[in-house]
C-alpha cells in the first residue's frame, strides 16, 4: 500500500485518489467535530465532499461523491463552538 496516496471510499460510489484534488473550501480546525468539511475537486473531475460524524480525533470520517453545482455552492450547516 502506497502510504503518500490519499483515497476517500465514498458512501455513494468508487474510491477516489485525491493526492492531488484542488481543496474548495473546508474548515479543519481542531478540536475536530461535526464542524469539519472539506470539498475536493480531483483531477479526474469528480468532486468529493467529506464529513466528521463528530469524532475529535480524525478530521473526515465519510466521504460522498457531489456534483460540480453542490460543491461550488456548499454551506456547511454546522460551527465550531468553544
């Protein structure tokens, strides 16, 4: 397994490689929680949005493939509160 490849297996479809996907938009501040996100455009043109179910050590915990009009035009629903 090549650990310098990084692969999302999407609830919705395939694994996709986004090693070298173009970021959106995200928030990844830590402690993580349900306020982190990140939008991924991969250079095969597929757009990923990943989530965190609430988990505060691991940044995304599911992934789903979006169309090109969600991923532009997403708003996240949740903030980060301290």
């Amino acid at each position: 397994m090549d650990k310098n490849r990084y692969i999302a297996r999407t609830i919705n479809g395939p694994e996709v490689e986004l090693t070298q996907a173009t970021i959106i938009r995200s928030n990844n501040l830590y402690p993580f929680g349900r306020h982190n996100y990140a939008i991924y455009e991969a250079p095969d043109g597929l757009f990923v949005k990943g989530l965190n179910n609430g988990e505060r050590e691991i940044m995304l915990t599911s992934f789903e493939l979006i169309s090109e009009e969600e991923a532009r035009s997403y708003d996240h629903p949740y903030f980060r509160e301290d």
